[in-house]
C-alpha cells in the first residue's frame, strides 16, 4: 500500500457547533485527528442566503481514510485475483473471492456506515 501523505485516520466529528451572531442555526462541524487536532471544518451558513448540508460534508470527510483504506485493499486484492486467473489457479481464485466477500464486504460497510451516518 502506498504511504499516506495525508493526517492518519481515523477522523472523527465535533459538533454541530454553537449559534453564533453569523449562524443564529448553528451547524458548523470539525473534523479532527485522533489528537482532536482540527484538519478541516464544514460550515452550514457559506452565504446569507445559503446553506450547505455540513452534517453529512463533515460524515464524508471524516470517513475519508477508511474509504481510502477499503480501495487500497480491494485494488490489491483485485491484483491478486488477475494473478491467480492468468495462472488458472481455481482454488486460490475462491479463497480470494471468500475474502473479498467477507473482509472487503466488512471494510466497506464500515466505511459507509461512518460516511453516511448508516443513512443513504
């Protein structure tokens, strides 16, 4: 797997934050490192007129290692099963595909469940 050159997950969510003067309705998110060092912030007000979904932004960005971590996997693992095909290797071919049922099925629930809030 290639090095990360981004802040190591996991990230988590504070929030929503506080009304404020400039949003009476609050809804600002942080997202933070496992130090809770903030690495990003989702604003619900980005106008006077208009607000952005903050909530689920900041579910998305959060989750954005672990999605990471589930397409590294699947891409080896996928790497994997074209090496096992070119050699015919019928037994090595299901016990990838047992494991990407399995483990890659479970990586990517996980992920999804943590970017969607377990709502789509």
């Amino acid at each position: 797997m290639t090095e990360a050159k981004h802040t190591p997950g996991p990230w988590e969510i504070l929030g929503p934050g506080k009304p404020t003067s400039d949003a009476p309705e609050g809804g600002d998110f942080a997202i933070t490192d496992s130090n809770k060092d903030i690495i990003a912030e989702t604003f619900f007000r980005v106008s006077a007129v208009k607000s952005r979904p903050s909530e689920a932004n900041a579910r998305l960005i959060a989750a954005a290692p672990e999605l990471l971590e589930a397409l590294y996997w699947y891409e080896g693992m996928a790497k994997e099963m074209g090496k096992a095909a070119i050699r015919m290797d019928q037994k090595r071919i299901l016990e990838l595909m047992r494991e990407i049922a399995v483990d890659y099925g479970k990586k990517a629930s996980s992920a999804i469940a943590k970017a969607t809030k377990g709502q789509l």
